[in-house]
C-alpha cells in the first residue's frame, strides 16, 4: 500500500541527502523475516540506489528502487551518530 503523504520525489530527494553517508538499511523480506544491515549509500541512478554494507564478509553491493523505500519495504535512516 502506497502512503498517500510521501510521493517518489521526497523519496528521491531523501536518498540523495543520504548519498555516500553512512545509514541503517531495514528490509522486509516477508513471512515475518526482516534483514537490517548498516552501509553507504554509493551509489543513485535513475530508478534505483545501491548500498554496499560494512561486512567485511559480504563482497558486493545490493541495490533497492525507489518504490521500495515508498511502499515501506525497505527502510532508509542514517547511521546512529551521523545525523
């Protein structure tokens, strides 16, 4: 369900404000599983952005659409101590 006070716009706009900075990822993966990890944002294209988490372990980036972020499955803060 779309939340009717937020449109892509701010979301894009909230992204960008974020952009190589350090912030808290949580994402609902479904069936009561949630995957919260902490990265940078690295990366914003046109209809998507990309995070490459602070795991040492984990090589690569993972990338969410907007849409994401606007329908609430996928949750974007800044990092504890970075506001």
């Amino acid at each position: 369900m779309i939340k009717p006070k937020s449109d892509i716009a701010r979301v894009k706009q909230m992204i960008a404000e974020c952009f190589r900075k350090q912030v808290d990822v949580t994402v609902n993966l479904g069936r009561n599983k949630v995957l919260r990890f902490c990265g940078e944002l690295s990366g914003i294209y046109p209809a998507l952005f990309t995070v490459r988490p602070n795991d040492k372990d984990f090589l690569g980036k993972t990338s969410y659409s907007y849409a994401e972020v606007l329908c609430g499955n996928v949750k974007i803060k800044p990092a504890k101590g970075m506001e």
